[in-house]
C-alpha cells in the first residue's frame, strides 16, 4: 500500500511539474520575437528598392546638392559673361573691338556706278584696285593716268591700301591741254596720283571721320575733315562722295576733286 501511495505521490509531484512547465511555456509564447526575416524582406522589397532608384528621388538629392546641380552651373556662367563668345560676337559686331570695318558704299556719285557686272560694287570686290577701276566706266579717266605712270602693278599688289579716287568729272577742272601736259609729265604725274593713296591700311569713312590727317605714298600729309552732315573733305580740295567702295586689296572713297601736291 505504502508503495502504491510513494507511486501515487509521485505522480501528483510529476503533474504539478509538468503543469507549472506548461505555464511557464505559456508565458514565453507570449513575448514577442523579433523576427530578422522581416527586416530583410523589407530591405529586399521591390516597392523600397524602386523608391531608392526613382528619378525623383534622386532630383530630390541632387537639388540638395545645388553646386552640381546644371542650372546652377549655367548661372555661374551667365555670370562669367564676359567669357562667353556670343557675348564677345555681340562686342565685335558693334565694332567696338575693331576697325576698319567694312561699310556699304555710300554717296551721292555712287549713281555712277553700273549696278551690276565686274563695274558694279559687287563685282570689284573680287578685283585688285586697278583691275576693278578698269572694269567701272565711272573712273575711267583715273585709269588712263594711272596707266600712263605706270601705277598699275603697284595698285594691283597686296596693299593694303586706302585710295582716294577721283570721279571722271574730278579731270573736268583741267583744260584738255592741261590734262594732256599731265598726262605726258610721268614724274608729275605719279607725284599727284600717289597723293591720292594711303598704304598699310584700309580706312573707312568712319575711321577717316576720326583723324585730321594721313600720311600718302606721294609722302605727304593730307588733311582729313568729317563735317556735321556727315560729309568729308580731303586736304581741303575735295570731297569724298561715294564712300567704302571696296576692292580686294583696297577701300577705295570717290572724290570730285583732283588733289594737288603743295607748290
């Protein structure tokens, strides 16, 4: 009997073990755990991965980072304008950075000239300066004395040259037996027609409006005047009347006046 109630015990003692495992079982299922596979799934979601790569989120970072940021760069450079070559084109189209420029040909004894052909404006810019005079009926007297000195392969070489050049009606001062002495003096004749040309440049009329002055192949000065109006007188004899005519080595300015050395 006494071993009956020994088993009995110990199987009451055995229960109470068991039930107060179980409890304490219960109790642990009840704390969470922390899971790290939830973690990982998070970090390998397709929704999270995309958002880290989506082209708005990444704008986002970099306007954050403004000094890599495009338009910011091109500010800077707007700033630096005076880098900038449409910046200088503009200046040089101004002419502030050059001189010399050519102009359309202006004046009153442009009318003389043919408005089209080798003559023509267009077509002596393809021409060396005595060429091109020898193809405009407008300058034909000029060319003959030009001929007769012997001045042609001079005209034509590189220059280059600012030339003055009388019209045809410029020789009507003459007498025809004064411009045939003239023509038939060669020494006379070079002195005035080199009176006329200026080497080592091509002067416009808005750079001759600028200077008193210019040295000629004769050697002398001659004076140069800009009026008011707009007009220009050389050396006091002539008036330039057709203006920036050019040529391939010259500019060529039309006066209506011979110019004659000092006695």
């Amino acid at each position: 009997m006494k071993n009956r109630k020994n088993i009995s015990k110990i199987a009451v003692l055995g229960a109470t073990i068991a039930l107060t495992a179980a409890a304490c079982g219960s109790d642990d299922a009840e704390t969470p755990v922390e899971d790290d596979t939830v973690t990982t799934d998070a970090m390998e979601d397709p929704a999270t991965t995309d958002a880290m790569e989506d082209p708005a989120t990444t704008d986002a970072m970099e306007e954050d980072g403004a000094m890599e940021d495009p338009a910011t760069t091109d500010a800077m450079e707007e700033d630096g304008a005076m880098e900038d070559p449409a910046t200088t084109d503009a200046m040089e189209e101004d002419g502030a950075m050059e001189e010399g420029a050519a102009l359309e040909p202006s004046g009153d004894l442009c009318a003389a000239v043919p408005a089209d052909g080798e003559g023509s404006f267009a077509g002596m810019t393809d021409d060396p300066a005595a060429t091109a005079a020898s193809n405009n009926p407008a300058l034909s007297t000029l060319v003959a004395a030009v001929t007769e000195a012997g001045l042609v392969d001079t005209l034509n070489s590189d220059g280059p040259f600012t030339i003055f050049a009388p019209a045809n009606p410029a020789f009507e001062a003459f007498s025809q037996e004064e411009l045939d002495a003239l023509l038939a003096d060669t020494e006379t004749l070079t002195s005035v027609l080199t009176l006329h040309v200026v080497a080592g440049e091509q002067l416009s009329s808005a750079d001759l409006a600028e200077l008193d002055s210019v040295t000629t192949v004769n050697g002398a000065d001659i004076t140069i005047e800009a009026a008011e109006d707009g007009s220009i007188s050389v050396n006091g004899q002539a008036t330039v009347g057709c203006a920036d005519v050019q040529t391939a080595n010259a500019t060529v300015h039309i006066i209506d006046a011979v110019l004659m050395p000092s006695a």
